[in-house]
C-alpha cells in the first residue's frame, strides 16, 4: 500500500484484492491508533482522502461481514512537504531519480538532518544527499572520552536454530540425580556432540545447575549462590512476566543450567557465554554413548560456558557471576520461553526470524536489570552508534533484519529497535510481539505500524534522541537520555554518497542555516530507493 499527500488530497493506492465486494479507507494516526476523519468506501484500489495530520491509513478489504485490514502510512508526496519539524518520503515519492525536500524558512541556527532507509532495497544501495540554504558543517571535533568502552571481546549469547514443522517430540521425563550426562556441542557446531558427566552443583525453585565434571576444579565453594539468586529474583521474574511460562517437556518442573568449557574460548571475533539450543524441545532424547543420534537432551536446557574460558577474554570469575551469566539466562530463557510457545504447544513452519527473536533476547536482558542498565552493555549500544570500523560493524555496516551474527552491528541494532517502542508503548510491547502470528507481520500488528515507518522512527531516535525539539526519544531510566550515557549516532555530511545495506540506514546532518529557505536533495538511481526521512534539529549535534 502507498499513501502520499498531494496539492489538495491523500492519495492511496494498493493492490487489488481478489473477490472482495469494495474498500473501507481510513485514515489514522499511528500512535494512538484512533480514525482521523470520516472512512470512505471504494470500488477500486486508491482513494483520495481530506487533507489532515493523519500519519496512516487503514484499508478493509470487504468480503461480505468480514473483513482483511492492511496498515500503511502516510509519506510527504513529490511536491516538497510542507516544512514539518519531521517528514517521511516514500520510494513512490521519488521523481526522475531524486526527491526534493523544500523548506521556505528555517531558524537562524537550525540544522537538517537527513535519514536514508533501505527498506526493501537491495544490498550495498547507493544514495546522496545535496543541501542548500544551510551551511556547510565544519571539522568534526574529538570524541569525547567521558565513556570508557571496553576493548575485550563481547560476549555472544545464542540459540542453535534449526528447522521445526510438525509436532514436537513427545513429552520424556528427565533423569533425576545429582550426576546426569548431557550431548553437548563444541563450540556451536551442531554437526558433533559430546558426551559429558556433570554434577548438579545447586538448585532452586525452578532451576537445576549443573558443572561439567572436568571443570568442577575451576569454581570456588558458594560461586552460583549469587547466579541462583539472581535467576530466582530477576531473571525468572521478569522474563516469566513479559514472555510467560516455559514447557516441561522434561516433566521436572524446572529450567536445567548447564556449564561446560565446551562451549570454546573464541567465537567470530568475540566468545560464546552461552546458548540454547532448539533441539532440545523439538527432538527426542539421544541415549546413545557418544551423542551420534539425535544429539537432543529433550529439556528446557540452557548452556553456559566455563568460567576459565571468561577469563581468558578477559572476564573475571566475579562479573560473570553478578551479571554476565545472569543477563545470558535472561537472554536465552527467552529463546526457550519463545520455540516452546510457537513449536511445542503448537505446530509452526520454523522458529521465529532470528532478528526478531534476537531483539526480545536482548530487550530481556533488560527487563531483568542487566543489558542497558550496566556500563558493559551501554558500551556495546555506544559501539554501535558508530559506523563500521574494521571487523565490528554499526549501523552503517549491517542490516536490521538480515543476521550475520555481530554481536555489535546485529545484536545491538535489533535491541535498540525493540528497546526504543519499549520505551514507547511500555514493558507490554516485547510479549506482544513474542506472543503474536510471529514474522514481520506479527511485529507490524504489535507496533501498529509498518516496518518501514517503525524503520524510519527508530533511525530518528539514533540520531537526536533527547535533544530539543526530537519527535522520538529513548526514555528508559537507567539509559535516559540516550546521547547523554552513550554518544551519537555518527552521520555525514551534505555533498557526500552512501551506501547501504539492505534493510539499513544512513545518516547526514547539515551545517547551521543563517535564516531562510534551504532545500534537501536525495538523489538514488535504485529500482527501489530508499525511504527518506528530514528532520529540523534545533541546535549542532556533536560528534
């Protein structure tokens, strides 16, 4: 669907629908998700609507007493906008290759800040920015310093996705003792499983622990006390209330922790904590000596790596225990609480989309005081505000929706995504979206909002988080302002090209205006380009 204002209407465009009897068309605004106006009912497949600040549109698809609703927005058309503080542009807004962005005044000072968004676009897009009516920016001062980032290599939390159709494996009790063997895989490869021994080393009301037995050695006598403690009083709390409960396909009536060195000292340039492995639910239990069968535990299993291997990246036995492996059970009980729900209780075609997936992960993290609310993770959310730079990409080298596993460019893109309409709608949103139809589609109907725009709110966000004047705000309290704890989002400058990933943004931001007109221009030779987004800034931004 495609809405844009014109000279004196909005225009509304969409595919037709196969053997519908008309069109219900109503404006709306996004946020509130209240009408704007009067519905207007159609034949065809466009409608034109009154001129409003209406931000979007819904079109019902008539088949007799029921109805199919589809869920757009409204862009600033061909002919300029109208110099709003914020003004989104489609790819249908473009003519002859370029979109023209007119202001007839700005504010002695006042700078423009231009958003690309490659929703739907192909890889590596090229796009450039042109402004006149403002000044040139001048040399980018240094970096403040005032945050310390660390240099050691991030930690990884994961779950081994693996394909789920049909009904799960059946329901199998665990064992019940103190020494219990488990299949492990080595380092993340799923094509090899170890048999370890291992001994339950703590328990609690819902949760087992357990330490490979060739490790035991490295931990000291009360080491989990603090981890079970923090699992009882946060993590499980916190995830139980946004996510819901896990299965027991085990029937023991509680999560099984396990910590193993197999997990490796290294992976993709930072180190696996910990994971979960999708197996563990979907398949049955491997009762083979050697783990060549199945390679599944069958049980609500999350895997922990050893805390000699922490060390060795730099992690000392304390900080893993007060926050490193209770943030990574947050993070993977999610993934648990996640597959359970879609492919144990019911059948699904697969797991969730792993960006998806990836940002409730990490949005627990949250909800259970760990990830934003520490200086590690507010670190790694600083790492990504930057632009590529060497093997560790930000938002300039990676794509939204499209996994590569970097534990800055991935991992803290999709959790500044769902942590910002957190912050919007509330701790309500993660489970929305966890517990909806599960896709893109089940992430629009819990934002109310198409991708693209969500896209293009979330980029502004980046950019001038609590500065005056900014329409969109990261407002969680442990990490509010956004720019103050962490840095801004790099961007460039007018006059230059960027390219960009799929699915992914750019920012530029302009010298200040003397007072008077200035003019944006996005020029893109794509068959798709990108969705376009300026914003008026009230002051400088520093870098």
């Amino acid at each position: 669907m495609r809405a844009s204002v014109s000279a004196d209407a909005i225009e509304v465009w969409w595919e037709p629908v196969p053997g519908v009897s008309g069109y219900r068309v109503q404006l709306a605004d996004l946020d509130s998700r209240a009408p704007v106006g009067e519905a207007k009912f159609v034949s065809q497949p466009r409608a034109r609507l009154p001129l409003s600040r209406a931000t979007g549109v819904w079109v019902d698809a008539l088949r007799g007493a029921l109805s199919e609703r589809a869920v757009g927005f409204v862009t600033g058309g061909a002919a300029g906008g109208d110099g709003s503080a914020w003004q989104i542009f489609g790819p249908a807004d473009f003519r002859n290759g370029s979109v023209h962005v007119s202001f007839a005044s700005l504010s002695a000072g006042e700078h423009l800040g231009v958003l690309l968004v490659n929703w739907a676009g192909k890889d590596t897009a090229s796009a450039s920015v042109d402004l006149t009516g403002t000044a040139q920016p001048g040399a980018a001062p240094p970096r403040s310093a005032a945050l310390s980032m660390s240099t050691r290599p991030p930690p990884i939390s994961d779950l081994a996705q693996e394909q789920a159709a049909g009904p799960a494996a059946a329901s199998e009790a665990a064992p019940q003792s103190a020494q219990r063997s488990f299949c492990v895989a080595q380092s993340l490869d799923f094509s090899r499983h170890v048999r370890k021994a291992t001994t339950r080393v703590a328990s609690s009301d819902h949760a087992d622990f357990f330490v490979d037995d060739e490790d035991a050695a490295h931990y000291q006598p009360g080491y989990f006390q603090p981890i079970v403690a923090a699992f009882e009083e946060r993590v499980w709390p916190a995830d139980a209330r946004a996510f819901g409960l896990p299965t027991d396909v085990d029937q023991n009536g509680k999560i099984v922790v396990l910590f193993t060195h197999e997990l490796g000292q290294h992976l993709n340039g930072g180190w696996l904590i910990g994971y979960f492995a999708n197996g563990d639910l979907l398949r049955s239990r491997d009762g083979s000596a050697n783990c060549s069968d199945s390679g599944s535990n069958h049980g609500e299993i999350i895997y922990l790596n050893d805390v000699q291997n922490g060390a060795a990246n730099g992690f000392s036995p304390a900080e893993l225990a007060a926050t490193s492996y209770p943030a990574t059970l947050a993070h993977e009980l999610q993934h648990l609480i996640n597959l359970g729900h879609r492919c144990v209780e019911k059948r699904c075609d697969g797991p969730e989309q792993t960006w998806i997936n990836e940002a409730l992960s990490k949005v627990a993290e949250d909800l259970a005081g760990f990830g934003w609310n520490g200086a590690q993770g507010r670190g790694e959310g600083a790492q990504y505000l930057t632009r590529s730079s060497g093997s560790v990409r930000g938002y300039d080298g990676r794509s939204l929706t499209h996994w590569e596993g970097d534990p800055i460019g991935n991992y803290q893109g999709a959790h500044s995504f769902l942590r910002f309409f957190t912050d919007r709608f509330g701790d309500v949103l993660p489970g929305a979206v966890a517990q909806g139809q599960g896709g893109i589609e089940g992430l629009e109907d819990a934002l109310g909002r198409p991708l693209p725009r969500a896209m293009a709110e979330w980029a502004t966000a980046l950019l001038i988080s609590n500065e005056p004047s900014a329409p969109y705000n990261f407002s969680g309290a442990a990490w509010s302002p956004l720019h103050e704890r962490l840095r801004h989002l790099d961007y460039r400058n007018p006059g230059e090209s960027a390219t960009m990933r799929a699915d992914g943004i750019a920012a530029f931001v302009s010298g200040p205006s003397s007072g008077g007109s200035a003019e944006v221009i996005v020029r893109s030779g794509e068959e798709v380009p990108p969705h376009v987004v300026v914003v008026r800034v009230a002051g400088a931004l520093p870098r």
